[in-house]
C-alpha cells in the first residue's frame, strides 16, 4: 500500500456537493482505503469568466497501480458527467493525482509530483491538512518549502457541512 494524495476540483453542478460524492466513490475503490479529506477550499478559476472552483485533497492508502487508478478516477469523473470540451474548461469534476508515495512518474498520460503543484495554493494548502510539513517530494522538494513560495492568496477556507 502507498500513500497517494487525490486533488479534487470542481466548479459546475453544485461543486460541494460534487466533491462530497466524489469522496464516497474514493472510499468504494478497489484495493484503496480512503485515509483523510481536506476541509473544502474555493478559489477563482485560472482563467476569467468561470465559476469559482470548490477544492480539496483525499488522502488514499493503495495497492492500485498509477495508470489503474488514473482509470478508476476517470471514470469516477466520467460518471458525475465531466466533460472534457475544453482544456482547463469548467467541470463538474477534476480528479488528479498529486503525489503517488513517493514515485516520480513521467507517463504519457500521468506526471506525478502534478505538474504545477508548486504553484496551486489550492492543492497545497489542503493537502497540509493531511501530510506531514516534513513530507518530502520525489524530487526532493519538502511541502513546507513548497508552502513558503506559494502564498495563501485568493484562496477561501469553507465552513464545514
């Protein structure tokens, strides 16, 4: 079992509510114990003129390969009716993996530590609810240097439902 860090993010279709029935889709995956939820985080989209996003980060335990749990987020993805017109486009959800233990992996179709993590304070910020500030990335990056270069800016802490 590896410890995998989930981003979530959605900002169609009610997001709170798409993000609380993306974790229980978490907890139903093979192989995988859902271990944390990060509290719920709203940030203005990258680009103009969408909706506000709702964020959060799932901690997972697994034995699920990376590709096989990409499969598996994806279609959690695909069932609560993400639509993929757009890149960066609204969603009603986003699933991605942000760290996998501590692999470095550079697949066509996956890249863990994700790509920009250093510069989302919405996957940051959650994700130090759940990992220890001692937490170092395959690419020898800690969390809290990460945290240090990446301001709590435009960011919104939710109340809890």
């Amino acid at each position: 079992m590896e410890r995998i860090y989930i981003g979530m993010g959605s900002n169609l279709a009610d997001p709170a509510e798409q993000l609380r029935s993306a974790v229980t889709a978490l907890a139903q995956l093979p192989q995988t114990e859902l271990v944390g939820v990060s509290g719920f985080y709203q940030s203005d989209s990258l680009l103009p003129g969408q909706p506000r996003y709702t964020n959060a980060v799932a901690a997972l335990d697994s034995s699920l390969a990376p590709l096989d749990l990409l499969d598996a987020l994806q279609a959690i993805e695909n069932g609560q009716g993400r639509e993929r017109l757009e890149r960066w486009g609204p969603r009603t959800l986003d699933l991605d993996i942000v760290l996998f233990g501590d692999r470095l992996i550079d697949e066509p179709r996956l890249k863990v530590p994700h790509y920009h993590l250093q510069e989302r304070a919405f996957v940051l910020y959650p994700l130090a609810e759940l990992a220890p500030a001692q937490l170092r990335l395959a690419d020898g990056r800690t969390l809290t240097e990460l945290l240090a270069a990446c301001p709590f800016v435009g960011l919104e802490r939710l109340s809890p439902n």
